[in-house]
C-alpha cells in the first residue's frame, strides 16, 4: 500500500517538467495544458495491443469533443518516418492529433513502460491519470472480450466532472518501450 502511495505521488508532475507544447505530425502546435483535460496515449505503429484500441480511442475523441478534452497520440519510435505515421492513422482511421517524440521528452517526463499506455494531464498540466485504457488486457497473455472497467473514460469523465480521479493509477498491459534513457 505504501509502495503505490510513493508511486502514485511521484507521477504528479509539474508543468515546468514538461513541454508546454510540442508541433503535432501536421505542424500544429498543441498545447500540453490550457483546457479541462489532455489524454495523451503512446503508440508503437507495431503494437497490435495499441493498434486493437484505435477504435476505442476515435469513440472517446467523439464522446468528449464538446467537453474541453482534447486526444494526442504519441509515436514513441523517433526514428518513424512522417509517411509512416500518415500511413498507420490512414489504417486506422485515427481522429486525434500526433506527435513523434524524437527527442523522447514526454517518454521521459511520464516514464511510461508499454504502448499502449494512457496518461491524463489538467488543466495546469499535471498528471491526473496515468495507465492503462482499460482492463481488456488484465495482464500479459490474458485477453477479455470486453473490458469490465474502463479506466481512461471513467478518469476523463471524473476530470470533466470537475470531480478527483477516483483511481489515478492502473498498470498497462501492452508492448514494452525500448530500454532507453527515462531521465
């Protein structure tokens, strides 16, 4: 209880640990914070657990458009190619903003371990949610027909809600991020 009280409070991070905005695969600027909330999930164009929740994704998009959410996803690769990415949100009919962290800021800001992986920032652009989508994958190996908790949309929903996060943090299940230097 103890070790996911430390863990739960070293995800709250500041607005000055991360980019204020970062310049979407369109060229966009997108801000990190500024609105109720900000979903951001990592993606491996080669995880087919990301891959299975784009559809997922594109609902939650259309659920909280009208709620001051806004969706980013970003590649974790940083040697992905732009006609790459076009051509995975082409496959997928992705309908919320990208990013290539090239420089892996948010990756080692957020420290997140597997694609795909959820994380919520507020308004100031802290951490409020950080996680898995749902439980369709309760662990490596093990797959659900249909989630029986659906963690991202039950954060956003409190967020939106103007109420706590009941739960801040699950563990994702999905496909590791490379070994690579988390800050």
């Amino acid at each position: 209880m103890l070790m996911t009280a430390i863990l739960a409070a070293s995800l709250v991070l500041t607005p000055a640990e991360l980019p204020k905005s970062v310049t979407t695969t369109d060229g966009s600027s997108f801000a990190l914070s500024g609105r109720k909330a900000t979903a951001i999930i990592f993606l491996n164009v080669s995880c087919p657990i990301a891959n299975q929740y784009q559809p997922t994704f594109n609902r939650m998009v259309k659920e909280f458009a009208d709620k001051d959410v806004k969706f980013l996803g970003v590649y974790i690769d940083p040697t992905i190619s732009k006609w790459r990415v076009d051509e995975h949100k082409s496959d997928y009919g992705m309908k919320y903003d990208t990013y290539v962290d090239k420089n892996h800021q948010l990756v080692k800001g957020l420290k997140p371990l597997v694609t795909p992986t959820a994380v919520v920032l507020d308004s100031q652009g802290k951490v409020t949610y950080f996680g898995r989508v749902d439980d369709t994958y309760p662990r490596t190996g093990i797959r659900r027909d249909k989630p029986t908790r659906e963690d991202l949309r039950i954060a956003l929903t409190e967020i939106t809600s103007s109420k706590k996060v009941s739960v801040p943090k699950t563990e994702a299940v999905g496909c590791i991020i490379p070994d690579i230097d988390r800050g």
